[in-house]
C-alpha cells in the first residue's frame, strides 16, 4: 500500500490482482480524503474507470458534497467510468438529515440518470 501526504489532502493508493471469468487484472484502489473540490486531482480523476462517491445519512454537507463532487466527475470522467453512490450510517434513524429516496431521487431525475 501506498500513502500519499501532501499540503491539499491525504491518499491512500492499493494495488490488487483479481481474476474474474479466467481475465487477469490489476485493480489500483485510490482512496482520497478531499476536503473540498479544487483539492481533487484531476490525473487520478480523469483516469478512473469507476467512482465509488460516500455520504454520510446524518450529515447534510456531506450528501451536498456528494452532489457537487458527481458534477464534477460526470463532466470530467470518460464516458464509460461506473459511479456508484453509498449512504454511510444508515443505521442511524433519529440523526438521519438525508431522506432515503427524496432528495436522490429528484436529483438523478433532474440531470437525466
């Protein structure tokens, strides 16, 4: 494993070999702590086959974060990149600021997913 420190945010870079239908593949595995958007880098971005973007349910700067942070990756990714969006702490009910369908739902309908 690799880790990244710099002045803008910390990353973490893992390689992985899978084997799926008899294909071998190397798997590279970033994880970036971005604490706002002008601090991604648009390399590493730009590059990605898939997007895995996580917002936590009890916070609404994050599910806001995750909004603006798909925006960028839809205009910048290639067009075949996967993106995948995952709520953290849904177990949380009586903290929860982000509704389970509502806001999502109008959002993706709004920009055509």
């Amino acid at each position: 494993m690799f880790h990244i420190v710099d002045e803008t945010h910390e990353m973490q870079t893992k390689m992985v070999r899978v084997e799926l239908d008899g294909v071998k593949a190397d798997l590279i595995l970033v994880d970036s702590t971005v604490p706002s958007l002008e601090d991604m880098d648009s390399c590493v971005m730009e590059s990605a086959d898939a997007y895995v973007i996580v917002y936590s349910v009890d916070d609404r700067e994050s599910f806001i974060m995750a909004q603006q942070l798909i925006t960028v990756i839809l205009g910048m990714s290639k067009r075949s990149s996967a993106l995948i969006l995952v709520a953290n702490k849904n177990d949380l009910a009586r903290t929860r600021m982000i509704s389970r369908e509502g806001e999502w739902k109008y959002w993706f309908t709004k920009r055509g997913f």
